[in-house]
C-alpha cells in the first residue's frame, strides 16, 4: 500500500483556519479598537475636565454670597450683588451657573428691599432654568409672591399656576399655589377658585391647604 495517500500535506489557503487566512484583517481591525478606545477615554476625560473647571469657577463666583453673613450690611450685599453682575457674562444665559447666579442675585435684592430688581432675576431664571431643575418652581413661587406684594394679582396668579403646571403632585409648592389661586379668585370668580379648589380634592388628598379649604366649607 502507498503510504503517501495518508501523509498530512499544507493544502491551499481554502484549507488554513479563518484566522491564518485573515490574520493582516484582524490586526487592522485590533489596532482600530484600541485607537476609537483611546480617542473616547481622551474626549471623556477633556470633558470631565471642562465639568470640573466650570463648577470649580461657578464656586468662586458664588463665594461672595456664601460667605454673607445674616447681619450683612446693606453695602456689603450691593457688593455682592456688583460681583454676581460683573460675572454672569461668563456664562451663557440658560447655563445651570446663570440660573443659580440670577437665582441668588433675587435673594440679595430681597435682603435689601429692592422688589424691582428682585424680579427681574426671578424672571430671568423662570425663563432660562430647565423644567428638571429644582429652582424652577422655587422661582416661580417667589416670583408670584413677588408679583402679589406688588399688587400685580394676573401675574401672581400666572406664575402661582406654573408652580403646578411645571411641578404637579411632585413639587411641595404645588398645594400652597393652589391654595394661593382658590384665595386670589374665590371672591372675583368663585366658579375658576372652585376649579382650583377641586384639584386640590382630588390630587392633593392630605394637603392641609386641602384639609382648611374642606373644613371652612363644612
């Protein structure tokens, strides 16, 4: 018998395994991986980097309010208050640091009387703050207590409803400004303060806005 019949012979490249056949393919492909890889750790870090250096100089330019004490004078909060101005402009207008910046510039104007300024900056943060950020209704709330110490009731009541409208049944300002809106219309237009006096009924069951509103009417 010819033995050479079963020898083992290399064969053609049809007979070498996919990775002999393909191997320039596959390190073309490696090399490629580790290259998108490194490029993608390099952008996540720059951008981690720019997060950082940006809340680290949204906290000096907040450092001055921090640092105001309860009994600040008059003339140490319009300081303040010149600085937060002087550096609002290196943040673009609907950033969280602008927002914040305005939303503490509307505190100060409080602490020295001025209800002019004061809503202009909650204004300012009602229209640049994003529906997910915490100081939206809380802006919103002031603005329309603002608005009603200044005698502006269709204002008042404009932003008393965002506060719901923005929160719902999640913001814990949500009963109070609708409280707020039954108390502006109940005497005016007792059908629109029924209107707002039933939402309360029916979202807002253990309120203790609701509770008074469902006790004086007993």
């Amino acid at each position: 018998m010819d033995g050479s019949k079963f020898a083992v012979t290399s064969g053609g490249d049809s007979e070498k395994g996919f990775f002999s056949r393909n191997i320039k393919l596959i390190a073309l492909i490696i090399v490629a991986v580790v290259l998108v890889v490194g490029v993608v750790l390099v952008v996540l870090n720059v951008s981690g980097s720019k997060r950082k250096a940006a809340a680290d100089k949204a906290y000096q330019v907040y450092e001055g309010y921090y640092s105001l004490e309860a009994g600040a004078s008059d003339d140490d909060i319009r300081k303040v208050i010149s600085d937060l101005t002087r550096n609002e402009a290196s943040f673009s207008e609907k950033s969280p640091a602008a927002v914040r910046l305005n939303f503490y510039k509307a505190d100060l104007y409080d602490r020295i009387g001025d209800a002019t300024n004061r809503i202009s900056c909650l204004e300012k943060v009602a229209a640049s703050a994003s529906s997910d950020n915490y100081l939206l209704p809380i802006s919103l709330y002031d603005l329309a207590v603002a608005y009603e110490s200044d005698g502006n009731v269709t204002k008042a009541a404009e932003n008393y409803y965002k506060v719901y409208e923005v929160g719902g049944k999640d913001s814990e300002l949500s009963d109070i400004s609708l409280f707020a809106l039954y108390r502006i219309y109940h005497q005016s237009e007792p059908a629109k303060a029924e209107g707002y006096k039933k939402i309360l009924e029916d979202e807002f069951k253990d309120s203790e806005y609701t509770r008074f509103l469902l006790n004086i009417g007993k």
